[in-house]
C-alpha cells in the first residue's frame, strides 16, 4: 500500500447521531460499506461498544473532507491492520508489518489508546508496549512518549476475541472542538450533539431557530454556521496534517473552496437565558466564529420569550437531572414552557433534549412526533421533537 490507495476510514460518533452522520457522509458521497457483515459493530449502528459510525473505503481527499466538513463526527480514523494475536511475541511482529511510515515519523511522540475485550492479551498497558515496539522495529526509533509539549499520533488498538485492530487517527482532538467555545456555562452541550440534534429535528436553514435555555450558544451557534455553509473544521488543526504523506496543496484546495462556500443569511436566531454571564460567554463565542451578526442574544425567563412573525424550530435543552440540585422541582418550569408554547407557537417544530420522562410529560404537549435516545454529559437522555398545533 502507498500513500495514493484507497484505506480502510472509520468514522464514529456518539450513539444516536448516526443517522445524521449518514446523511453528512452522502452529502460527501460517502456510502456506508454494505459488503461487511452486519455483525461488525463498525456496520451494525445499533452497536454501542464502538459507539457508533460508518467503515468505507476512501481516499486521503476523503479523510481530508470528513475532518473539515462532517458535524456529527467524533473522529475519522484509518484502519491500519487487522490481525489475530494471541501472544505479545506474535502481536509485535505482526504489528511491525504495518506501514507505519505512511502515518509516522521516526521517534515521533505516540499515544496509543488500548482496549481489550474476551482476548488472551488482556493487559492494556503490555499490549500498547508491544505496539510501541513493532513501531521501533519498522521505523528503527522508538517512539517518544507523548507530553502537553509535543503532539501525539493517537494509535487506537482495539482486541476482541484476539483480532487485534490498529488504527491511526486523523483527527487529533475530538471534532467536537471547533476551536470557539473557549467560554462555556454550566453543563455545557458538546458541538456535535447540538449539530445533531439540529439534523434530528428536521429544522430547515432558511427558517427561524429559537433556543430559550441557550447557555453558551451552542445550538444556534451550530444552526448559523450550518445555515451559513461555514464547515467546522475550517479553523482546526488535524492530526493528518503532521503525517509524513500528507498532501498540504490538496487539502488547501480543499479550504479554499470552504471558504468560498461561506454564505451571508437573512435567517433569524434567537437565543435567550435567564444567566447574563452565560449570554456574555454565547456573544463571545458567536463573535469568535463569525455569526455573531446572526444570532441575538437576550437575557431573560421563558416567560419575557419574544413573540415571533414566522413559525420556525424550537431547539433547546433545558435544566434537568444532574444539572439541578435535588432539592428544585422543574415541573412547574415544564408547565409553564408548554403553555407558552401552546399559546404562542403554533405551527412550530420543537426539539427538547431531558433525561426525565415526567418533565416532558409536564410541558402536556401530547405525544412526541419522535424521540432520539442519546447521551448528555453521560447522562441518558431523550430528544423528543413535538408539533405544536395550531
């Protein structure tokens, strides 16, 4: 294999956004590999040990394009081999005939990141040793041990019932970190699961997006970057970009057509919390991404909620579960965001992300058109999506 053959690309993400990274990845002309066996957790999305995500064979143009473009991603990784192993002497010689020079430098700073599930090489810590010598072996240096001063090649080395699996990573720090949010309110939401949750809902770009419990900003922040085409990895740095085979002229093409991609919008979004500080830290972290124009920020309750000409989306995530102190009943905050919303929103589309079965039940909105199970800070949690009735 060269650095121009296809490679074996794993994308995952967390369970249950798949569906949305599916559609981000046909946007790229990306098609989930149907030829493995539905049994293989990279293909059954359903599986939460890899926590989901979709296997195909692409080029590095492809590996490119996902870090930059994919919003639901967690990270892009390269299968580097797959081998069974069931002693250390066997693991760091079949591990030393990978091409580790595709993806490596001599001496380069490694993590390697190990799990080890119903294997004869169970202890974690041997296995990423042997690892570490197989990569001496090929590249004749050791590598180095990674430290906050240099960064480190993230190698993932998954063995289940002895097939090892080595995969390189492409991304580096996990793609939710856009490189805005450098301030965050209480029980921040992730980049990604807010990207998701505006795939889930159905909230269509070119119509209003209110979020009432906006924090940080995150959800409308994501909804004007999407609605403005501004791709999320635009600003980041990728762990590709340090491989030794890395093409620096094809990936400029690649972000000079992202920019030039970005568009102005008429589109309204609106976000609101009762916490100033936190709609100081969303107006920061708008500005940082360039939407800050889009977006208005207002501090006030759900109930001083604007009323608005055009029915649009509702997407938000309100106080819940671990969030609040046990001694706070939120019901009567439920109560009062559904009668608002039945008195004042008819015709919207609203998305609530709650871990608590009887507060959505208090918003008394009726049946949820659909629910998304999730996770929220390792919370459970559901996305339940309703119509309002007009």
């Amino acid at each position: 294999m060269n650095a121009e053959t296809q490679k074996r690309i794993y994308i995952s993400c967390a369970p249950g956004l798949e569906p949305g990274l599916i559609r981000e990845c046909q946007a790229l002309d990306i098609e989930r590999d149907k030829t493995k066996p539905k049994s293989d957790p990279a293909i059954d999305l359903t599986s939460g040990e890899d926590k989901g995500g979709i296997e195909f064979d692409g080029s590095d143009a492809q590996i490119y394009q996902c870090n930059l473009y994919l919003r639901t991603a967690s990270r892009v990784v390269v299968r580097l081999g797959e081998f069974y192993a069931a002693a250390f002497s066997e693991l760091r010689k079949k591990a030393s005939r990978l091409e580790w020079e595709l993806y490596l430098h001599p001496a380069q700073p490694v993590d390697v990141k190990v799990t080890c599930h119903k294997s004869r090489l169970y202890h974690s810590d041997a296995v990423a040793e042997r690892v570490k010598g197989a990569i001496e072996d090929r590249l004749q240096k050791a590598p180095q041990e990674a430290d906050k001063n240099k960064p480190a090649q993230i190698i993932l080395v998954r063995l289940v019932n002895d097939l090892c699996t080595i995969s390189i990573d492409s991304s580096g720090e996990l793609l939710y970190k856009r490189g805005y949010r450098q301030a965050i309110a209480k029980a921040p939401l992730r980049e990604t699961l807010a990207a998701g949750l505006l795939l889930a809902s159905n909230w269509q770009t070119n119509s209003p997006l209110v979020d009432p419990f906006c924090g940080s900003g995150t959800i409308p922040i994501e909804g004007a970057m999407m609605a403005r085409h501004i791709a999320p990895g635009i600003t980041r740095h990728f762990a590709f970009m340090d491989w030794p085979t890395y093409q620096k002229e094809l990936n400029q093409v690649f972000l000079d057509q992202a920019r030039k991609e970005i568009q102005p919008t008429e589109q309204f979004f609106y976000g609101s919390d009762r916490d100033q500080g936190a709609i100081e830290m969303a107006k920061a972290n708008a500005s940082r991404t360039g939407v800050n124009g889009n977006i208005h920020f207002a501090c006030h309750a759900i109930s001083d909620l604007p009323h608005f000409d055009n029915p649009g989306s509702i997407v938000t995530n309100p106080p819940y579960g671990m969030r609040i102190t046990s001694s706070k009943d939120l019901r009567n905050l439920y109560a009062s965001f559904g009668k608002l919303l039945r008195a004042s929103y008819q015709g919207w589309q609203v998305g609530i992300l709650c871990s608590e079965d009887a507060l959505i039940a208090a918003l008394d909105l009726g049946p949820a058109a659909k629910t998304i199970h999730l996770t929220n800070g390792g919370i459970p949690v559901k996305f339940s999506i309703f119509t309002i009735s007009k």
